[in-house]
C-alpha cells in the first residue's frame, strides 16, 4: 500500500529544494504543461491549494477560478515566502491522506513537480515521486481500453494488441502531459483515437511538450507491437 502523506511530505521538501535556487529569469519561464503559468505562478499554486484545504477554503474547488484566485492571491510573494507556507501546511494535509484511495492532493504535486522539471529542461524525477501515481490511476484509465498495455512491469487493458510504455510516459499521458501526436508515438496503430484521448485525465492535447534528457530514469520511449 502506498504510503501517500510520507509521498506528499517528499515532493514538498523536493518542490522547496528545486525553487530555492532559482534565479528570475527562471521563475519567470512559462511553464508547457500550464502555458497560462510561469514557474512562480505553478508554485503558488503548490502553495495555495494546500492552504486552502487545510482552511476548508475550497468553494469552487478544483476549478479554475479556485486555482486562479489563490494564484493571484500570491503573485507579488517572493519564493521564501511561498516555500515557508508550503511547508507549513504539510502535516495538515498529510493527516487528510489517511485511508485516502485517490490522494487528489498528491496526484496534483506530482504532476506539477514534473512539470517543473519539464520547464526547466532538468531531468525527470525519481521514480519514486511518480511511480506510485502512474500506477494508482492506471486501473482506472486502462481497464477498458482494447489493448494489452503493459506499463513498466505491469500489465492492463481490456486484450488486444500489445502496447509497451515506460511508466513515467504513462504519467505524463494520463495527467495530459503528452499531446495526441506524442502518444501515438508509443501507442502505434494499437489504439483508436478515442482511446488515446481517454487516456487523459483533462483532455487530449495537441501542443507538444517537453521530454526529459534521453536515457533519464525509465523515461524512453517506448515500443508498440501490432
């Protein structure tokens, strides 16, 4: 079983250690993943959604006017600030993880700390900030899909054709990191269009976006079989 406030606690102390050493032309980049964000803004958003659970302030949550106000909220605030209110509604969150089997809250860090990465062409994440999300969404997004998908060492799908694809690719497509064109990259012939786009959480895209360096961490690509 997952240990997900422990997976919460480690992306929040690897967030803080990632922007701390940032400069502000760096902080200022727009971000692929959520291109109507910059890295500082992303990092408000790790910031103030936290707080806003903790405060039981979450009218209109997850929407975008919920993201957008505590964004906005924190846009004049040095990275200091937000890394200090990051960390200190931690343990709040954390105890709100318990007996959790869908930690949106920590599905939500994980994909953004790799978003971040992506950003600022840095390798991808360990594993273990990751793994543990691919593989907690991919029952849910896989069961019906009429293929073999074997994801890593593990293996979904409703039968069919074989598909291949590292874990953290799967990641990032099921959070709707990867654009149509990238998945189909791995995906083939194997899988009709309409499963491709159900494959994502919040929607198909179609702007490409950023790889980790080749050879990063069971990233490559992938391989599909007809």
């Amino acid at each position: 079983m997952n240990d997900w406030a422990q997976l919460y606690r480690d992306h929040a102390e690897a967030v803080a250690a990632l922007v701390g050493d940032l400069d502000s032309a760096d902080l200022a980049r727009t971000v692929p993943a959520t291109p109507e964000w910059t890295v500082h803004q992303v990092l408000a958003h790790l910031t103030g959604g936290p707080a806003d659970a903790v405060a039981g302030r979450m009218d209109g949550a997850p929407g975008p006017e919920w993201t957008a106000r505590h964004v906005a909220e924190r846009e004049g605030r040095s990275v200091a600030d937000l890394v200090a209110e990051l960390r200190s509604n931690v343990e709040g969150v954390a105890a709100s993880l318990v007996d959790n089997p869908r930690p949106a809250i920590v599905w939500d860090i994980a994909v953004h700390h790799a978003d971040l990465h992506e950003a600022l062409g840095r390798p991808a994440p360990d594993e273990h900030f990751w793994k543990p999300v691919a593989h907690g969404v991919a029952p849910m997004l896989l069961s019906p899909v009429p293929a073999t998908v074997t994801v890593g060492d593990a293996t979904y799908g409703a039968g069919g054709p074989q598909v291949t694809v590292s874990d953290y690719e799967f990641f990032r497509a099921a959070f709707s990191r990867r654009s149509r064109a990238q998945i189909r990259a791995w995906a083939g012939e194997a899988l009709p269009p309409e499963a491709i786009d159900g494959l994502c959480i919040f929607g198909p895209r179609d702007d490409d976006q950023p790889l980790p360096p080749p050879g990063s961490r069971d990233t490559d690509p992938v391989r599909t079989s007809p």
